[in-house]
C-alpha cells in the first residue's frame, strides 16, 4: 500500500492527511480514499478539491479514557474519509485541510499525485434505472478499430447497497478476439469505489479490464456478460442474492487498406522497429559462420509471419532458431520477437549484410510504415573458404554440374584414292566401316544428351544425395571422436539439410519444418519418420547452444537411420 501523507503536529495536537492508492498506478478510472486524521476538537474545513469529485468526509470519533497507577489519561480521535475520482489526467494536487483549535490554525501539507488517463468513459447517469439493486456495464475504450488493433474492454458493477460477496461471474469468450486480463489480483479480495451518479451514490467494483486484439475484420455484437452478487444493506443486518447482465457492444473492426500496402507486409499492426546484430564481423580460416540475430519490438499483435530476410548471394543460412515475449497492458501488447540465423560465408571478401525491413500498419495515422536496420560490414578471410563451399554443397553442385563438354567427331578427312579397284581401296573400307562407325556415334550421341537431360542429371544428383550425406556424417562422427562437440552438431545439422535439399529442390535458406513435412510426404515418406527428422534437427540446433544436452553418439547413429529409412521410403 502507497501512502501519500501530509502531517502536522503542534502543542500535542496531531493533524495528518494521507492518500491510499493500493500500490497501484493511479488514472481516472480509479477510485483515491484520502484519510485525515486529528486528535483535538475544533473547527474542520476539508481541502478545496479543485481537480476532483469529491464524496464522504463524514466523522467518525473514537474516545478512551484509562488509568494507570491511578493517573488517568484520555485519547480522542476523530478521522474523515473521503472517496475522490480525478478530472482529468495530469500532475494534480489536493489541497490543505484545516483545523482550528483554541484559536489556533493547524493545516495539513498540500499532497500532489501523478494521474493517467483511464480507458473506461464517463458513466452515463440515463443509462441507469435508479430502482435497480445490481447494475452491470461494460466499457470498451474503442468502438471502431483496424484488424489487429488492440483496444480495452473494463467491465464494473454498481449498487446502491454494499458488496458482501461475488457469488458467480461469466464473461464471453468474443469469437474473432484473442482477450488478454489486465488486473494481476484476483477479483474477489477487491477495492470498492464510490461513484456519485444522477444525485445518487453508487458502489462500484471493477470485475475485469481485458485487452482484445480482433483477428478478422466486420460488424460484431459481443455478448454481455452475467454476475451474481451478494449484496447487504449499511449495516450489515440484510443480504440478498441478486444477479445483473451487462449491456452488449458493437465493435466495427476495419480491414487494413490495400492501397499502398508493402510487398512485404507481414501483418503486423501497431507501432514497431526492427535491429540487427552479428555475432562476429570478422571470420577467418577456423569461422564457420555466424549468427545474425533479427529483433523486432514494439507494441501491437503478435500473430504476424516472420521478416523476409534476404541475404548476399555470397551467405547462405539455416532456418532461423526464433523467441516471442509478449506483455499486455493498457496501452497495448508489448512485443517482441528475435530470430538467430546461423549464417556462412561461400567467398571471401568485404560485404554488407542488410539494411532488412520490417513493415507494419499504423492504425493512429492509418498508414503502412517500414522501419529498417542498419547495415553490417562483414569481413571473410579464409584460405579454405572454397573447398569448405564445396564441402558444404557438393550435393547442389551436382544438381548444377553435369558434362558439357562434348569431343565431337572429326568429319573432315584428308583421303587419296590408290589405284582403281574397289575391293582393298579407301572407298572399300569406308563404305564397309561406315554402318558401323554411325551406329556408335548414335549410341554415343544419345547417351550424351541422356547425360545432359536436366531430368537425368537431377535423378543422379539425387541418387547421390544419399551417399554425400553418409560421408558428411562420417565427418561430424571424426570431429565427435576429437571431442568437438559444436563442430559434430554443425556438421550434423548441415548433412541432413543439404540432404533434405537435394530430396525436395529447396535451398536450405527456404526450408522448414513445415516444408519439409509437405514436401518429403508428398514423396511418400512416412509421416513418422518425417517426425523424427524434425526432431533430430531440433535436438542438434539445441543441443549446439547448449540448451539441452543428450548424447551426440546417439544423434550421430539416429542420423544415419533417417537417412537410411528415407532412402527406402523416397518415390
């Protein structure tokens, strides 16, 4: 609990204002309880409350009297509450009270509070039927809003009685809305409010404030919501069960314009930025790669896709390893989401990675808008950049490859005719041999342009596939034998991607775990073994960063069955 207090204590007379705010933050929906206390009679006048609605101030006296060792002292107290609602927001101040005793005047110290702006408007008094004993009502701080806009729905009961207890609530789900609660305690331990409404006053409890994020556009008429209280009367002598339904909403979500929309819009809708960092910007001859990690933060949605990152034809990347935090408040769901790309280099040289962007709707100005990274200088000096590039794509390079270099036949001739007959002549032995020699160079021929059918090259890439990946294990088992853990998962992990990309024609870059289930089913590979492959793929990229661990011969033995089942399974 915040207490804000004034105090003055002068020839024994105590005289003390306070404010209680419940360690909340305090806005114009919230109810502030001042307190003032003295222990002398006197002429009171409250603070002038300029920037408030003020209600109660009524006294309440306390008075003792005890003797000890036959001295006999008396206590007198007399304490005011008052129930106060800000104007508006802002820096506001409550001013002094003051008590006047004997002739003279005692004040309390001025106490100023910080206010926000609340989401719930004003209550409207012709929305109420002054014989009810229970009122429900909702508040939504918006009733026309973008797909994907976030807005608050407060949700509060009134009574001219008193709240004894909350007997049942039930609040609706709101079809087309992902709803996020906004009060940390639990709606039966509450603080009630007192509301001056038509000349009559209400208690008032506020039961939920939810964010709802709406996911699809059109017209919707959310339902109300029932609640069953126990009510008593001032003194606690009378209860009563009564229940209440709350008035319906019609929100009007709008779709997001197609005018001008980016081509690489993703969804988003709020406010945004995005960053990029790179875990290294110099990679030499015993660097792999890197990671470059993508950040994106603001607040808005959550459910757009992920950025389009495009790198330099001389990087190529595995799919990214991603993280997603999100935090409703009043103000809308903080977000954000980071993606790690394991990135490697295929040349040497100085380049530039990015800027990448990010674009997303503005629903305050009604506008698509794009942030951008800055660029990272990378720098790659590795002698053995080139037979690692082959190392890493020798199977794409098949695909790639092929024979074009065909030796034709010498069709011109330097022949001279030996005498004049046939039989032993050059004409002889041409005409004998060229049936022959045509049949092999058709055979030759057709084998050739077999050789360079882009079907046939792509079958044989494939067969091949099979047998890369087997030696790429092989690889990461003699970095596992040395001890090399990272380097065994690295290797691990890139053996069965380029194996999974010579199967399906993807790069790796484009893969992921949703593609390569469609893709390797659609090739009537098992949807178990489709299974496992994913998850080998993910036990390797988290036991590479450390975040499980497990026995890497076991990784290494399960690799090579995968391959082996997908090998028999493959059409």
């Amino acid at each position: 609990m915040l207490v804000l207090q004034g105090f003055v204590a002068l020839s024994q007379v105590d005289f003390s204002a306070s404010v209680q705010t419940n360690g909340r933050e305090v806005s114009t929906d919230d109810k502030i309880i001042l307190k003032i206390k003295y222990n002398a009679k006197g002429d009171f006048t409250p603070p002038a409350f300029k920037d408030f609605n003020a209600q109660g101030g009524g006294e309440n006296v306390m008075s003792s009297i005890s003797i000890i060792n036959g001295k006999r002292s008396d206590s007198y107290s007399i304490s005011r509450n008052y129930y106060l609602q800000a104007k508006r927001p802002g820096k506001l101040v409550i001013e002094s009270a003051a008590l006047v005793v004997d002739g003279k005047t005692y004040r309390t110290q001025p106490i100023t509070i910080e206010v926000s702006k609340g989401t719930a408007p004003q209550v409207a008094a012709g929305a109420f039927d002054p014989n009810a004993k229970l009122i429900a009502k909702v508040y939504p701080s918006k009733t026309a809003v973008y797909q994907g806009e976030p807005f608050t729905m407060v949700y509060k009961v009134y009574t001219p009685y008193k709240f004894r207890q909350i007997r049942d609530v039930n609040f609706p789900s709101y079809t087309g809305f992902n709803k996020h609660s906004l009060l940390s305690k639990n709606i039966k331990q509450y603080d009630v409010a007192t509301e001056n409404i038509n000349g009559k006053a209400y208690q008032v409890l506020t039961l939920e404030r939810e964010l709802l994020l709406p996911s699809s556009a059109g017209t919707f008429q959310l339902d109300p919501y029932d609640v069953q209280m126990v009510l008593t009367d001032s003194w606690g002598w009378n209860t009563a069960v009564v229940d209440a339904k709350s008035n319906a909403v019609t929100i009007t979500v709008k779709a997001l314009p197609e005018t001008s929309k980016p081509d690489n819009f993703s969804g988003a809708v709020g406010s945004f930025d995005i960053s990029a960092t790179a875990s290294k910007d110099f990679l030499g001859e015993d660097d792999d790669g890197f990671d470059l990690q993508i950040e994106i933060t603001g607040k808005g949605n959550t459910d757009f896709d992920d950025p389009a990152i495009k790198l330099p034809k001389q990087f190529d990347s595995y799919p990214p390893e991603s993280e997603a935090e999100s935090t409703p408040s009043s103000s809308g769901m903080s977000v954000k989401k980071t993606y790690n790309y394991f990135t490697v280099p295929l040349a040497n040289g100085d380049f530039s990675i990015g800027p990448f962007e990010f674009s997303y709707f503005d629903p305050e100005s009604g506008t698509y808008r794009t942030a951008s990274t800055d660029e990272i200088s990378i720098k790659v000096d590795n002698p053995n950049i080139k037979a690692k590039r082959l190392a890493d794509d020798e199977n794409k390079l098949a695909l790639e490859s092929g024979v074009k270099d065909l030796r034709y036949i010498k069709t011109d001739t330097s022949l001279s005719q030996k005498g004049t007959y046939l039989f032993g002549s050059s004409k002889f032995w041409l005409a004998l041999g060229t049936p022959a020699l045509a049949f092999f160079i058709l055979v030759f021929v057709k084998r050739r342009k077999k050789e360079d059918d882009p079907e046939t090259e792509l079958q044989r890439a494939i067969a091949k596939a099979g047998k890369l990946a087997t030696a790429r294990l092989k690889k990461a088992k003699s970095h596992l034998d040395h001890g090399d853990k990272d380097a065994f998962y690295i290797e691990n992990i890139r053996a069965l991607y380029s194996y999974i990309s010579t199967k399906i024609g993807m790069q790796a870059a484009d893969m992921n775990k949703q593609t390569i289930r469609t893709e390797l089913e659609a090739k009537s590979v098992s949807s178990d073994t489709v299974s496992k492959l994913i998850s080998s793929l993910e036990q390797c990229e988290m036991a590479r960063y450390g975040a499980i661990s497990g026995n890497p011969q076991d990784v290494y033995q399960d690799s090579i069955q995968l391959i082996t089942t997908i090998e028999s399974e493959i059409k």
